[in-house]
C-alpha cells in the first residue's frame, strides 16, 4: 500500500526550540495538507498546498509557523519558536487534487510534539 | 457554530448491538461526505464515503440528507474490534481541504 510517511514520530523539545517536521506525500499526489489534533479541538486544518504552491494556511498562526514543498516528494511544516500550546500531534495527508468521485485523502501516522 | 458536529459519546455496547452515529454540517456548498475512523494513537483511517442514495460496506451503512444537512453511520453486529473514534468529515470542491468532526467514540465489550 502506497503510504503518507512523515517523521519524526515522536518529538520532546524545550520552549523557545525550534521544531521541523517533515512529510512524504504519496508518489503522484499533488495535494498535501497538514492537520493538527488536541483533545480540546480535535483536527484542525493548518495549511494546504497544490502542486507545491500554498493554496490556504488561515488556520496557521503566521508568527510563529511555516509550512513549504521544497519539492513534489517533501513538506515540512516549522515552529520557531515552540511554546507548549503547541503540543498536539501533527499529522499530514495528500491527496489527487483533480478528478471528481468522491475519494478521501491518506493520513501520515503523525508526528507527536511536546513542548516543556 | 462548529462546521461539523457530532455527539461526543462514548457509545458503550455489547457485541452484537446495532449503533448509530449522526452528524450535522453547517455549510450548504458542501459536496463530499465521508466517515473516517482513528484508533487510539492512529492517524485517521478513510471507512466510506458517503452518497445521496445511502451505501453499505457489510455491516456498515451511510445515509446523508443534503436538505436537512445530516449525515448518519449505522454499524451492525458490533464487533470488538469496531471499538475506535468514528469522524465525520465534509469537504467543499474536490481536492479542498477535508473538515472533520470532533469524533464519537465507540466501546464494543463483550
């Protein structure tokens, strides 16, 4: 099965860090969207690209956040610096971006991030 | 008002019970409907989509009511390993961004 790998699983860092995580869309798919899960708020989308271009990061605090694709095959998403509300798991999806049916998208296993 | 809201549960069951989950969403634009599960410190996994006439994946039905904006899962003769998160999701246009509901949780013992 084709698969959404993103790393690291896990990351532990100290306030005022600077944290990357990083993803690997499936081969083919030119639609990549990040996710951040809490339990207070549960998946909230961050941001989303096509074809590597940003399509929509409303829902990314633009102070301290920052998601590229430097290439088809790598997205990242970088805090900097980190404060401990942002501990939440990450996760990152993609999808085809074209077409109609109703297909959905193939989630990452998520990188989970805790701030102290 | 969230976009997408469903019960919180958690549903305790037996093995064997039929259960029920609804969802209503607030945009009218939207145009695609799916459930989608997550186990306990999983990423969420696609179970079915959803379309106007009902569809069934074996135990699993899915209706959707575009006029009352309504999305209902059925899941028949639970199993143990039924037990998970049960998301409902919308999306506008295809290859927009999926928007999920806070989940609802099921627990099948037996």
């Amino acid at each position: 099965d084709a698969r959404v790998t993103q790393t690291p699983r896990d990351k532990v860092t100290e306030m005022g860090q600077e944290v990357t995580m990083r993803c690997q869309p499936i081969l083919g798919h030119n639609t990549v969207f990040w996710y951040r899960q809490t339990m207070m708020q549960g998946l909230e989308l961050l941001a989303y690209f096509r074809n590597r271009a940003p399509l929509d990061d409303s829902g990314m605090p633009k102070d301290r956040f920052s998601a590229e694709m430097p290439d088809a095959t790598l997205a990242t998403l970088k805090i900097q610096p980190s404060e401990p509300r942002d501990s939440a798991v990450y996760f990152c999806a993609s999808g085809p971006g074209q077409g109609g049916g109703h297909y959905g998208y193939t989630f990452g296993s998520g990188t989970r991030l805790t701030v102290v | 008002r969230k976009e997408v809201e469903q019960d919180p549960g958690p549903f305790n069951v037996p093995e064997g019970a039929t259960v029920a989950f609804n969802c209503t969403y607030s945009n009218s634009a939207s145009q695609s409907f799916f459930w989608y599960r997550q186990d306990c410190r999983k990423e969420p996994k696609l179970l079915m989509s959803v379309y106007s006439s009902g569809n069934e994946d074996g135990r699993f039905t899915a209706q959707l009511n575009r006029a009352s904006q309504y999305i209902s899962l059925l899941i028949r003769d639970s199993k143990l390993s039924d037990s998970a998160t049960y998301l409902c999701v919308v999306r506008g246009q295809a290859g927009t961004a999926l928007i999920f509901g806070k989940g609802t949780t099921l627990s099948v013992s037996s």
